[in-house]
C-alpha cells in the first residue's frame, strides 16, 4: 500500500475512534509496514491536524502504549463561529411565546451540530467523561453530538418513562419557566454508578431543568464534569444554577420590536485553547 493510501485509510480510523489508544503494531499489521514507516505517517497526520486546528495526535510511550486522536476546534475557528451563530440568532423571526427562541433548525442542522459537538468536545477534552446527559427532547441531538467527539455514551432523561426502559430513578425539581414542581427520571440501566457526566440541553431560563439534572447524577453516586447550553436567557429572572457555561448569550427579547440582541456566551472565555 502507497504512504498516500495509508494516510488516507488511517486519518478514517483515528477521526472514527477518538480519544481511543491505538497500538503501533496495530497499523503496522493493518498496513503490513514497519514501524518506523508508521511513525513517520504519523508524524505527517500531527503536524497536519495541529497546522489546521482539526485536532491533537497525542502518542503515548511505553510497551502499552500508542496513538490516540483528540479532536479539538482551535479558538479562531470557536470565535468566528459564535459571532455568526450568535447573528444567525439574531434574526427576530426566532422570537417565541415566553420569551423562548427557536433553535430547531439549528439543532437539526448537521453541519452545526458537527461544530458545535466539536466545540463543547473540546472544552471537557481532558475532564474524563463518561457519559453525556440531557433531557428530551430538543437536547438529544446536541448531546449526541458532543458523545460523538468524546466517545462516550448519551443518556437521556424523560419526564415520563416507558415501559420499555424498565426501572428508573426519579428526581422532582423546580420547572423555573413553568413555576412549579416537575419530575425527571432515568432508567436504572442507562447510567453506571459512579459516573463523572457532562450535563448539556439546547437552552436555559432559569435553571430549573438543569439543576434536576445534577440532582438526577446525584441518585447514581456520579460526579458533574459540567454543565453547558447552547443558549441562555441572561435577560431572565436570577439563576436556579451557578456553574455552568453557554455558547450564545441572549441578553434581551422584545416582542413588541421585534428584537433579539445576542453576544457568544462564557463558553470561550472558561475554555483553555492553549492546552492543545
């Protein structure tokens, strides 16, 4: 096989199986090259992904070790894409009943749920997630994106459960833009024990449905390794939630003239791009 070939077939690979270890002799089976023509293939495929900002080849040392692929989205691509994502939201055709956006076309948009998935995979590259939550339904797409980029499990809490999942666990929380008591659960089997999970829902008010979230991780023994939005309403009534980050900020709505005003949110200051 041609060193062009091999390139190709092993940048399909590694982008296929992200924060995976690979062995060498892996590819050097695969591929039935030596080892020192795979590390120079290697070192071709690093300095490509690092120049474009697509993403860290990481190699680790040692008879168990090998190569692993990070994707990452480097801050200039971050930056350009919040500004236009926030003007994109600006369009005041998106207003809705209760001070609420619509965002479905977004988050039925591929193409900006590759980037954003990249872009939240990046912020919690290093923070050891085991799993993705949100709740249904307009959530899932984001946090099966993100999934996608750290390779780990979505789960997906329901505010009613099927008979098909089986035992759940449930969680009452305060529902901030509805201003009363509601319940969250999650099959038994949809989330290990002990899981540091990243808490992500397409749009935040209050809080409310985030913090029943963090309740819900709670009654599985896991830990947060963060909770994040895509857009947050700062314009509404004092947070239920603290720690958290949004990649849209929405400050103001005005029906009557027709007015969104939208700026990137906190996510870019609270990520370390550098560390790549």
């Amino acid at each position: 096989m041609k060193r062009s070939e091999r390139l190709v077939d092993m940048t399909k690979y590694l982008m296929e199986r992200p924060h995976t270890l690979i062995a060498l002799p892996f590819f050097a089976k695969r591929y039935g090259a030596a080892k020192s023509s795979i590390s120079e293939d290697l070192a071709i495929l690093k300095h490509t992904l690092a120049s474009n900002q697509d993403g860290v080849l990481e190699t680790v040392a040692g008879a168990a070790g090998g190569v692993r692929y990070i994707p990452f989205l480097g801050q200039k691509h971050a930056e350009k894409y919040l500004s236009d994502l926030s003007s994109r939201i600006e369009d005041p055709s998106r207003i809705l009943a209760g001070g609420f956006v619509y965002l479905s076309d977004i988050l039925g948009d591929t193409q900006d749920l590759r980037r954003i998935g990249e872009l939240i995979a990046t912020r919690y590259a290093y923070e050891d997630v085991d799993a993705v939550m949100t709740v249904e339904t307009k959530g899932i797409a984001l946090a099966q994106a993100i999934a996608r980029y750290l390779n780990v499990p979505f789960v997906t809490a329901r505010k009613r459960s099927k008979v098909t999942e089986g035992a759940t666990v449930s969680v009452n929380y305060i529902s901030s833009s509805l201003s009363r008591v509601s319940k969250m659960e999650l099959p038994t089997r949809a989330l290990k024990k002990g899981s540091k999970v990243l808490i992500v829902d397409d749009f935040m008010k209050g809080g409310g449905t985030l913090t029943g979230m963090e309740e819900l991780v709670k009654e599985f023994d896991g830990t947060i390794a963060g909770v994040c939005v895509l857009c947050e309403a700062d314009f509404d009534k004092e947070k239920l939630i603290n720690n958290y980050l949004s990649l849209v900020k929405i400050s103001k709505i005005d029906t009557e003239k027709k007015l969104i005003l939208a700026e990137p949110g906190n996510f870019l200051d609270e990520t370390d791009f550098d560390r790549f």
